[in-house]
C-alpha cells in the first residue's frame, strides 16, 4: 500500500500534464488538419509570416497552394497557412451600434 501511495503523486502529474498540454496541442493539431484539407480556390488566407492573399490554385503534387496577391502570384506549402490568423479574418464583422457618443 506504501508504493501505491508513492506513486500516487507521479500519476496525478502524468493526467494533468495530458489534460492540460497534451490534450489541447493534439485537438489543434487535428483542427489545422482539417482546415488544410478544407481550403479550396478563391479562399482567403494568412499565411504564418503574416502574408495575405487569396488561393489562386492548389498542387496536390507538391502539396502547395498559389495564393493570388497584390504584388502578384506566389508558390507556398499549405503548412505555411495560418488556422487563427485564417480565421480571424474570415469571422463576421461586428457591426457597431449607432448608439455610442
């Protein structure tokens, strides 16, 4: 009973570790997974170093996308597109209310 109580204490640490860190980077994972596997033509998108466009064509033989910019056309891995930023500029506006003075 004097090793289970011992080990106690390593186990609580292993289940708040999964719940806390493991967990949640694998459910991220699993949505930028999914997010990258979604993307279709005429999507906009943030790539991780800030760079925004829209998808021009995909390359499903080198797993890349052309995304279409102001500066014109560029080659990125779909790796390189951001989820949050991705989906931080594709969430619906708020609309302000007329009532603030």
């Amino acid at each position: 009973m004097d090793q289970l109580g011992s080990l106690l204490p390593l186990v609580l640490l292993f289940v708040v570790l999964y719940f806390f860190m493991i967990r949640p980077q694998m459910k991220k994972q699993k949505q930028e997974k999914n997010f990258i596997n979604a993307i279709k033509r005429g999507d906009k998108v943030v790539t991780k170093s800030g760079l925004h466009g829209k998808i021009a064509d995909m390359s499903e033989k080198l797993d890349a996308v052309i995304i279409e910019t102001g500066a014109g056309k560029m080659t990125f891995d779909k790796s390189s597109l951001s989820y949050e930023l991705t989906q931080k500029i594709n969430a619906p506006k708020k609309e302000e209310s007329s009532d603030k003075k």
